[in-house]
C-alpha cells in the first residue's frame, strides 16, 4: 500500500484556472478530451457528451475531441479546459501538525487570528445560524470531528470517482474549512462561523490538479444551492492579459456576476506573491481580479508565543507574501506570517501561521497503465489532525466566515449586501500603506454592530 506524504498533498494557495494563461509565467495544460463552449440560445448541446451545464450562462462543458466540438450545430464557439498547478508558501512547507508539537486539544489559545478578529465577541450576537458557505478547493473532510459538512449537497466536480467530503485533492480544503466553520465544541479550533453549514465542492484531485471548467462549475453550483457565501482559496499569478482571451474572460467575468446576482459572495484569495497589482503593467491575477470577486489579502504577526525580537510585528502587518494594490484588494484578514530565519532554531515560530483543521488522505495505488508509474486508484481513508499554514488562502476564509454572521443577522441581505457592511466596516491600521488592505482589515464585531 502507497501513501503519501502530508507535504505532497496540495501545493494549491496558487492553484488552478488555466487556459487564460496560455503565454503567461504561469504553466497550463490545455486538455484535448474536454472543452467549454458557447451554445446557441441557453440549449445544452444535444449531439455532445456534457460534463457540466452551467446553467444560466449559456455555456457548458463538453468531454469530447475537438473534432465533433468543431462540427456541432449547437456550439458557437469553444476553446479547450486547461489545468494548471502552483506553490503556496514555502513556510508551510516546514509547519508541524498539533499532533506532532503535542498540541493540547482545545487550540484556541493558539489562535491568534480568532483572537484578533474578536470572534468570541461576535458570537454572543450569532454564530452563523442558518447560513451556508462552499468551500471550492480540495476537499473537505467530513469526518473531522471539528467540522460538520452537508455531504448530501457536497460534489466532486473533477470525475475522479472519489467522492465528496472527502480530502482527496489533499489537506488544504479541510484547512480552509475549519477557518470557516469549525465547532466550537471545546476541542481544536473554533471557526468564524461555527454553525454554518459548509458544503464541500471538490475541483481538485490526487496529483494538484485542477480545471478551469470544473471552477466555473462549482462557482455555478454554490449559486444553485443558495449558498451564501462561496471560498475560493485559488489563483494564478502573473497572467498576461492578452493572453486572457475574449473567450475565456467572458466565461469567467459572466460566471462570478451570475453567481454574484443570485445572492452568493465570492471571497477570493488576493494570491501570495508579494506582487503589486495596481502597477504590474500587462498582468492580472486570477480569479480574484474577475468580475465581483471579494478579493482577500492577508495580514500577520510575527512572535506569537515567542521572542522574535526586532523582527516582531503585529497581527494587523501585511504578510510578506501577500498581494496588494488599491484596485486589487477588496479588504484584508488574518493569513498568517513568519519570520524565515527563525525556522530550524527551535523556537516555536510557526505559531504565527494559522491553526485550523487538516486531513491527510491515503490512497491505494496501482500501475494501471503498465508505464511503471502509480496511480491512486481507491481512496482509502483519511487521519485528522490540526495543522500551521499561512496564505491569503487562510485570509479568504476568515472573510467567508464574516459574510456567513452577517448574512445569519441579515437574511434580507444579497451578497453586494454583505460585501458593502464588510467593507464600511473594515479599517486600515494606522501607520500602514492602504494599498494592502482595500477597506480595511474585516472587523466581523463592527459588520455585526452596523
């Protein structure tokens, strides 16, 4: 039996949304067996094999040669799925699991990011009753004892037959999801909206993957099911605009307004390579400089629990990797930040990443090709842990968390709803470039208190 390693699970705070970079720094697999295409009217193409719908968009996803694709009456235009694969912080790549610095099991001690946002405060008026969030990542454990997942709505939307709920693509969707939503049931961590209901819409799978179509059909589905917030701690960076493409910008600017117009607000990762959006010249970063992204960047303290000396800094400081830029950034949240030097010393200094819930997966692997390479061919479980990691990717969540307490006061509220309280009352800390922060560093008590 093959397993693997936590570490190789999901390099994925850049992950995904390929075919838009074709001729960009960014490294996109078109594939050949699956395109997206434009339909004639709002029809699903009858004469073609359809993967996902999109309904609403007047687009679907079709697994086929380009051939048939070329010849069919009912497609107006087309262009192939692509995949792509990026890195998240390299720091993560160095943080324990709890179980492995014999963590105590209530974790909320160490959560710096809860502390500073006052989540305890905001859950005196709501804990997120009667709100949903998506999580669009990897996959989120349902068996975590921390979390609590609505696995007859969650979908695996990659057609690995591995299922939903599950934490297939790796750790970081379980991650995400506990800094949504995790129980505050007096063990491990505590989520900025504990009683949401979280949905886990899986466009990852083993080998960190995933499809621009796949993306655009979770987005879809969140709105389908009334979600009222969707995460997407996703992204690539840098993108060539002229690259883009009318085509696939159109695919995706129609998708986050149509997911946005049905009540769903779409928390994106900002991305995590210290890059200056508003004066990056012929670049875009991906999806959260789409149309209606709430787009998150991540603030950080350094020494948490330890003595970083002069190289301490505040929870509400910019993180070093984090993207920024006026026009780029819709508000800020914690996503945790580390002093590089200090790895290896043996100072605890991956307390100031951020502790939430992780899942390691184990998978049966065959040689199914003959080729000497495996596989995963059978998911065969997964152990549950709490884990360190840092990236706008833990920012995003932190924002979802919010939108799900307001929307649980406010029921009244669409997502521009949610995302304007949000922004009102969001602030930039004093002393502090705004380029970093949009509105402001989110303050779920104040959103709550307007």
């Amino acid at each position: 039996m093959s397993h693997q390693s936590r570490r190789t699970f999901l390099k994925c705070s850049g992950a995904a949304l390929g075919g838009l970079f074709a001729g960009s720094t960014v490294v996109a697999a078109e594939r050949t067996d699956r395109f997206i295409v434009r339909t004639s009217g709002t029809e699903v193409p009858s004469d073609l094999p359809v993967v996902h719908e999109l309904p609403g968009l007047a687009y679907a996803v079709v697994g086929a040669s380009e051939s048939p694709v070329d010849a069919s009456p009912s497609v107006e235009a087309y262009a192939p799925d692509v995949e792509v694969s990026l890195a998240e912080p390299e720091v993560n790549d160095a943080a324990p699991t709890a179980g492995e610095t014999g963590a105590d099991d209530e974790l909320y001690p160490l959560q710096w990011d809860k502390q500073f946002l006052d989540v305890p405060s905001a859950h005196e008026t709501t804990r997120g009753e009667g709100t949903r969030v998506a999580v669009i990542d990897s996959g989120v454990a349902a068996g975590h004892p921390d979390l609590d997942v609505n696995e007859d709505l969650s979908r695996n939307f990659t057609g690995d037959g591995f299922g939903a709920g599950i934490p297939a693509g790796g750790y970081h969707g379980t991650h995400v999801g506990g800094i949504i939503g995790a129980s505050d049931d007096g063990f491990g961590v505590v989520g900025t909206a504990p009683a949401t209901e979280l949905v886990d819409c899986r466009v990852f799978s083993p080998g960190v993957l995933a499809s621009f179509a796949d993306i655009i059909a979770a987005m879809v589905y969140s709105a389908s099911i009334g979600a009222d917030a969707a995460n997407l701690s996703i992204g690539a960076y840098p993108v060539a605009r002229r690259a883009q493409g009318a085509f696939y910008g159109k695919v995706l600017n129609r998708a986050m307004t149509y997911v946005n117009g049905e009540g769903t607000l779409l928390c994106v990762s900002a991305g995590n390579d210290a890059a200056d959006l508003q004066h990056d010249g012929s670049f875009i970063s991906l999806p959260n400089e789409g149309a209606q992204a709430c787009s998150v960047s991540a603030t950080g303290l350094v020494g948490f629990g330890w003595d970083a000396g002069d190289a301490a800094e505040p929870p509400e400081s910019p993180a070093y990797y984090t993207n920024y830029g006026t026009n780029a950034v819709t508000v800020a949240a914690p996503g945790g930040d580390a002093d590089s030097t200090a790895i290896g010393t043996g100072v605890p200094w991956y307390l100031d990443l951020v502790v939430s819930t992780v899942a390691e997966p184990e998978f049966r692997y065959e040689d199914v090709d003959g080729d000497g390479e495996e596989e995963p061919v059978e998911y065969l479980g997964a152990s549950y842990d709490h884990g360190w990691a840092a990236g706008t990717s833990m920012a995003a969540p932190q924002v979802a968390g919010a939108a799900a307490l307001v929307k649980s006061v406010n029921p009244d509220f669409d997502a521009n709803r949610i995302e304007s309280v949000l922004k009102r009352t969001a602030s930039v800390p004093d002393g502090y470039d705004g380029a970093y922060y949009g509105a402001g560093v989110v303050d779920p008590v104040a959103a709550l208190e307007e």
